[in-house]
C-alpha cells in the first residue's frame, strides 16, 4: 500500500461526504451541437438540426459546450475560454469540427488542443489550446475534406498549413481549488510567432438556460458588482446558490443573455437585442454599445485585447468563489496554485511510482484525457420525445429513435469516449474507462459502473442501454468483466476488495445476463447473435441491419462473449460465496451456463459446420439461411480470435471452500465422459486448480499462432483487428449477392456505421488490452508448460506472460519516442511534433494504423485508449 497523498485525502474527504470537492470540475461538454439530446427533427437528421453554425446564436435544451471549460456537477453555471484573433470571422468560443456527412470519414474535430494535467478530485487542472494567428479555414477544411474519398486520409488543420510559419498562440488555461467551491483560474498566452501579434480573449461565464424550457421561480442573473477594489460579477442562481467571479481589470464589461437569436436561426422577430450571439457582433464589428450598456445577464466577458510580442507570455487571473476575498487575485492565489500542482505531481509520482519518466509523462497525459472528459450528461427520454411546455415536436419522433426507452432519464456526471466525437456515453466504452479511472480514483469507478445497472438507465428487461444513437443496439457485455478488474485492482492496491460493490454488480447483471439468454440467442442453442457489437464494420456486410436472405447470424463475437460473461459471473460468484455461502449456487448456476455455451461453440451438433474450421484453424460466423442452408463467412478478425478470451483459472484454495460447487464440477464431468458429450474439463485433478477455457488447448495452440503471426494479426505496435492475409479481399455470395471485406490499415474504406470507425486491420487498445489479460490467465495455469515462438515462426520461444508483456511493449511504443525521438502515433505529422513547443505533447487516438501505429479516428478518445496506462504499470510490476 502506498503512502497517502494530499490528493488522496481530499478523494477520501469527498467520498466520506465530509467535503464535496467534485461540485465543480471539467463536466462542461466540447460539444453539444449536433447530438441526439439537442435535435427534434422529424427524421432525426441530428447533424443537420443543429449544426455548428447555429450554435452560437441558438440556446442548447440538454447541455452546454465550451473550451477548456468547467461547470457544477449540473452544470447550472459555466465558464470556458473565448478567443478572437482579429481575423476570424467567428469568435473561437467553441471547438470546430466536420460533422458526420461532411467528413470524407465521418466527423471529426478540427482543432490543436491537448489534455496536460488533471487530478481526480480536479483540485489542478491543465489545458492547452493552439490558436492560430491567421484566420482559421473553416471553409477549407470542410471544402477540402468533402472532395476526398474513402481511400485517402482526412485533411487537418496542420495540412492547411496555417501552422508552418508558428504564427499562433499557446493557450494554457489552468485551474486550482481552494476549497471545494473556491476555483482559482489562469490563462496564459504565449506567442509563438516571429512578430507581434493581437489577441483578445474572454474569459467567458454563462447559466445554462432552464427558464425557456421548464421555468424557473426566479431567473438567475449575473451582475457587475459595485467597486470592492477588485473587478468582479456576482452569480445569483435558485439551484446552486451566490457566487462571485473575480477577475484582472478588463478593457470591457459585456453581458447579454443566453438566449435564441429566433430572427438569425428562425428568420423570426427578437423580443430585445441581448442574445446568445451579442459578443460575436460586438467584438468582431468593433461595437460595444448594447453589450456595454447592461450591467447584468445570463452571459458575461471581461474583454481583455492584447498585444503579444514573439516569445513573450501574458496571463490573466479570475477567481470564481462562493466566498468574498478582500485580495482575490494576490499573492495567495499564485501560492494556492503552486500548491497544488506540487500536489498533482506527488500524487502522479505515487500513482506510478515504478514508472520511468517518459513513461510516466504518457501516463500523466493519458490520466489528464480521461479526467477532463468526464462530463455531465442530461437525457430524459419521456420529456425529450413530448417536448417541453409551449412546443409541439413532429409526431414521428413519438416511434423514432429511442422512443422505447421511456424510462431512461439521467442527470449524471459520466466518462465519455471523449467530450467532441462522442459526448455522449457508450456502454462498453465506460466499463473499459473504469478500469484506468481504478488506478486514481477507485471510488469513481465503482459508482460509474454501477450507474449503468441503476433503474433510470437499465431497462425494465435487463438490457444496458448501448449508446445516444440508438440505445437499443448492443455493446458487447463487459461490464461484469471491468468489475472484476477493479475489484482485484483495488484488492492488490490497499489490501481489501469491496465485496459490497461485487454483490451490487452481480444482482444487478444477472438481469442482464438472462437479457442477453432470452434476446440474443433466437434459435435457443447457446450461439448467440448480438450484431455489430461495437465492431462496426468488421464484417463482410452490416451485422445490425438486414442480414443478407434474411437469414440469421451465429456469431463467434457474441458467442465468445457471453462465455466470457458466464466466466466474470462466475468468477464474481466465486469470490462472493466465499464469504456468503449463499452465492454457491449462482457459481454452479453459471458454470452450468458455460458448459453449454462451450459444447454448442465447438461442437453444434453431429451434421453442423459448426463454429470452427478444422481445415483452416479458426472460429467463422455461420450465416443460416431461412432453408436452413448454412454458409460459413470465413473471415479471420479478432471476432473470431474473441474465443480465447473466455478463460478462468479457479484457485484450488478457492475451490476448497465451495464443497457444493466443487461437487457440481465433478458430476458435469462426470455426466460427459459417460454420455460422451463435449468435455468442457480437460484437465481436472482435485489437488490442483482449474481451467475453465471456451477453447480446448489443441485449438488454443493454432490460434495463439494465428495471433503471434506477424503475416496475419501481429503488428509492430499491437493485434490488428482484422488478418493480414485480407490483403487479398475475401469475397462471398449470398443468395445472388457478392460481399466482400479487405484488410484496410487505418481509416475506412466503406460508409457501414458512418465510416469513421474501422475494425478491418487497424488496432485498437481495449481490445489488445483483453487480450494481454487473457494470455495472463492461461499462464497462471500453465506457466511453462506453454511456449510459443515469438513471433510465430522465429526460434524465440517464450510463456504466455512473456508475450502479453511483448505485445504490452508494443502498444506502448505506440507514444513513446523511437531512437530518432519521433512518437508513432504522430506518423502522419512527424515534422510538427519535433517542434519543441509540440515533442512532448501527446493525443490518444480512438485506434492506430495496423501498419505503423499512427493514430486515426477520433483524435482525443482517451477513454480506452487510456488503458496503455495501465499497461505501462503492469509491465514495471
């Protein structure tokens, strides 16, 4: 156990309900513009609603955005960064990007900005921003991204070019606690170019508009205080309280209300002039009459315009306080920000304390993407599909998208992929997420996890809604397998796992578990379906739509991780029966669910093709047609190499102490070998553990090759997704039809889930990450008595621990520099970050190119990217 820090008291203080030092933090969304929550079109076209031109001047229903931003946990006030570089011909107050049609592969952030620092309890936080000093080409990024095709790669804002002569600002915006609602805040600009330049800036406060929507006994309101010495605003608001925002002495005082501007977005008639969009008129016309003639709002800047000299720096200081200091902004609020950041590095340093110092540099920036991307995140459906008091919503929207979900209503502070692409929560994004969040705040990973199981998102069958586009759909089911991971993580950590929180998940999944038995599984043989399962288009056609000849398919995927569920609830059943005997039945319950599920994988009946390919070594869909002809789809992905993954070492200490349960093992075996059925128990012996595998150790050693194969799945920076030796397309056809998939490096090639994501060959960490772990299992059991040529064909033969610490290097090489000092993952633009001012700046990529591990898709998934944090750790234990 490690030393408590500062940081780690405060987490405890907060937890213990002393102090509540997670009110404020970075849950103030990067976009709002174009989600689901914001659109009420009758074809739930969300990109086209309400689109990042309206967003300035058109008043959000669910949620606010900004950058670098923070609010409270409701985000009732919020405060983020505006910018205006006296060219653009928009005020920078929000984060630009393609949305999905405009992208040649789906939507994404156009913007340079980075993740420095965070601490769990948000006590210092550290955000970059790269703002240029010519103006920004919004018009040729989307121009220019609309003429590529699928085949080529996306055009970024460092391909403009805007970037080459330095001609731009280093935004750093900083925040350090006081106290728990005492939030000290920086902005320092620094000047990268080789001349003057002129920058305003404004610090930006707004409330989140209720009173348009729902009403409001009172409306809040900002207002500019008398003269106390120092520059500042007091916020009056019913929901959260008084609060002051103290700030240096600006140039301008403006305020306006966050408001619709019906005239510009509906060609309609303003009731008074002070809307949402005022700044953007005020400060780029040069005309501050009405924002400098009120002296109150909904939304309010000091104005500050600078002018930077080349290599010089300027800061700005506020304070947003719930109380009143005589000296807001002097010498102790630079000795509280020296504080704690003194206190975020000690905190870093005992997270990692085995970690080298450019390891733990990936680490503290992975840490910081998936702190400041947890996000508050307000969906009611019921309220949502009817409208708010005074508005009529097109009916089809009553049967539309997510209209079945009634009782889905959140009002939560949640970790999203990230806060542009995805702000928005995906089921088995987060299970992943919280398996990092365990190695700094334990606590929140619990809750998060359990919040997924609560009656306001879990619906009344079971199913865990999978995400905003269509929370119907299916995440693969892994959040019985994340809570095992944290339960041994804290376990390992202070020495006491929290079997409270195991008995929580466990009642709560075993709904699920029986959702996934009745819904998923139609012809009632234990092969499950499940369709795209968050692998998008890694199959030969769309798997959640319109399975071709209508028929249906048996997918290895689904299969294998409904096995791996069997096994994290058994494991999970194990762990609690051993304190409460009770649970004894729920492992033979789902021991008993396994066997099944193994025999019907590996042997489906006597006259199937079954699962797999003895001929080729492989796990293959079976696609079974309506006259019950059954083709196999002969793709090599990692859906097929999913079936290693459902393995189980049960400890014989463990089994000693579960009598009934050992017993039941005995009589399955038993049962099998005297009625020659499938034996699920290979090896069994009573004084020794056992192994529970979907995949019997003949078929174990041929695929362990297929993975170790650097001419198939094994890459220089991790597993491909999907099999080299798709090089040569893989074609079948299908009731008079011909489909196809190929190997495909990095982006997509193909439109099948809006094109932005690509499961065809390039790598993705969470999934590697279940790998590695999975390699350590079969160790625990083997050892050595399993080696493997590494890679396959060489003479280096090593135990599956050595290899899941190989593969782990590999991943991690990903962002660390090479002997040339260049990092992988910025392949595309190496030249840009050799810069000194870009080197050490790191983005966590939504995946990585299968080829030389640069990074594609979205460019700030931390989310499960972050995991190469936890890899960095368990490669140094």
């Amino acid at each position: 156990m490690r030393d408590k820090t500062e940081e780690d008291k405060r987490l405890t203080a907060h937890y213990s309900k002393e102090r509540d030092w997670l009110k404020w933090g970075p849950y103030l969304s990067e976009r709002q513009w174009g989600t689901v929550r914001e659109d009420y079109s009758a074809n739930g076209d969300a990109w086209n609603y309400l689109p990042h031109d309206h967003a300035r001047s058109r008043t959000y229903r669910w949620g606010e955005d900004g950058i670098a931003g923070i609010s409270d946990r409701y985000c009732n006030i919020c405060f983020a960064l505006t910018l205006w570089n006296g060219k653009d011909p928009i005020l920078k107050e929000r984060l630009f990007g393609l949305s999905g049609p405009e992208g040649n592969h789906g939507e994404d952030v156009k913007e340079l900005y980075y993740y420095l620092e965070n601490t769990p309890s948000h006590s210092y936080m550290k955000h970059l921003y790269k703002y240029p000093q010519n103006e920004y080409p919004y018009r040729q990024l989307v121009s220019e991204n609309q003429k590529r095709g699928k085949h080529e790669t996306e055009y970024e804002l460092l391909d403009t070019g805007i970037f080459d002569n330095d001609e731009y600002f280093d935004v750093y915006t900083e925040y350090a606690k006081g106290a728990e609602e005492d939030v000290l805040i920086k902005i320092t600009i620094a000047n990268r170019g080789p001349i003057k330049a002129e920058l305003s800036v404004l610090p930006t406060l707004w409330i989140r508009n209720y009173w348009s929507f729902l009403g409001m006994n009172e409306k809040p309101v900002i207002k500019k205080a008398g003269d106390t010495g120092v520059a500042n605003v007091t916020i009056d608001h019913e929901y959260v309280g008084r609060y002051r925002m103290y700030f240096d002495q600006p140039l301008k005082y403006l305020f306006t209300e966050n408001e619709t501007n019906v005239e510009r977005i509906f060609n309609g008639t303003n009731d008074h002039p002070y809307k949402k969009d005022l700044f953007h008129r005020a400060v780029i016309n040069n005309d501050f009459e009405l924002a400098e003639k009120k002296n109150e709002g909904t939304k309010f800047s000091p104005l500050y315009q600078l002018e930077i000299e080349p290599g010089e720096t300027h800061t700005i200081k506020l304070r947003l306080t719930d109380t009143e200091h005589a000296s807001p902004l002097d010498q102790g609020f630079e000795s509280i920000f020296s504080k704690r950041e003194k206190e975020s590095q000690e905190f870093l340093e005992s997270v990692t304390a085995k970690s080298s110092p450019e390891q733990r540099e990936i680490q503290k920036q992975a840490f910081a993407g998936l702190l400041w991307t947890k996000q508050y995140y307000n969906y009611e459906i019921e309220q949502w599909l009817k409208g708010d008091p005074g508005t009529s919503p097109p009916k089809e929207r009553l049967y539309g998208r997510n209209s079945s979900w009634t009782t889905f209503r959140n009002h939560d502070i949640l970790s999203m992929p990230d806060a542009w692409e995805y702000p928005w929560f995906a089921a088995w994004d987060s299970a992943f997420h919280c398996v990092t969040f365990s190695m700094i705040d334990h606590e929140f990973a619990k809750r998060q996890l359990l919040l997924f199981t609560k009656e306001w998102y879990m619906a009344a069958n079971g199913q865990i809604p999978a995400y905003e586009w269509n929370f119907s759909d299916v995440n693969p089911p892994v959040q019985a397998w994340a809570a095992i991971q944290i339960y041994q993580m804290e376990q390992r950590k202070t020495g006491k796992g929290d079997l409270s929180f195991l008995k929580r998940m466990f009642n709560k999944l075993a709904l699920n578990f029986t959702w996934w038995v009745n819904q998923e599984d139609s012809l009632n043989n234990n092969v499950f379906e499940g369709g795209f399962l968050g692998l998008d288009n890694i199959g030969v056609f769309d798997r959640s739509n319109g399975i071709p000849g209508g028929g249906i398919l048996e997918q290895v995927d689904g299969t294998s991780w409904m096995a791996l569920y069997c096994l994290n609830m058994l494991e999970m059943a194990i762990e609690i029966a051993i304190d409460d005997p009770t649970f004894e039945d729920m492992c033979i319950k789902y021991f008993g669910h396994f066997c099944f599920i193994t025999e019907a994988l590996n042997k489906i009946s006597e006259d199937s093709l079954g699962s797999w390919d003895g001929q080729e070594g492989f796990f293959y869909d079976t696609l079974i047609l309506p006259s019950k002809q059954k083709i196999p789809i002969k793709v090599r992905s990692i859906s097929g190499l999913l079936s290693l993954t459902a393995v189980l070492n049960i400890r014989k200490e463990s089994l000693d102490q579960l009598p009934r349960f050992r017993s039941s093992m005995e009589w399955y075996r038993k049962y099998r070998l005297e009625n020659r059925k499938y034996q699920i128990l290979e090896e069994y012996r009573t004084d020794d553990d056992v192994l529970l595998s979907l995949v019997p150790r003949e078929r174990l050693n041929v695929l362990i090759q297929c993975v170790l194969n650097e001419s198939e799945f094994l890459g220089d920076y991790g597993i491909r997704s999907l099999s080299k030796i798709h090089e040569r397309p893989y074609t079948v056809q299908i009731n008079g039809g011909s489909y196809s998939i190929s190997y495909e490096n990095a982006e997509s090639m193909t439109d099948l889930f809006g094109g932005n994501s690509n499961w065809r060959g390039p790598i993705w960490m969470p999934m590697n990450y279940l790998f590695i772990s999975t390699f350590k299992e079969y160790h625990n059991y083997f050892g050595d008595k399993l080696k493997y040529a590494y890679p396959s064909g060489s003479d280096n033969f090593l135990n599956l621990k050595e290899i899941a610490f190989e593969i782990s290097k590999r991943l991690i090489a990903i962002f660390a520099k090479d002997a040339e000092g260049n990092r992988p993952v910025n392949a595309l633009h190496r030249q840009k970050y050799a810069d000194p001012h870009f080197r050490e700046l790191i983005l966590f990529y939504e995946y990585f190119d299968g080829n030389n591990g640069r990074g594609v898709g979205a460019s700030h998934q931390t989310g499960w990217t972050a995991l190469v944090a936890n890899l960095i750790e368990e490669t140094n234990r």
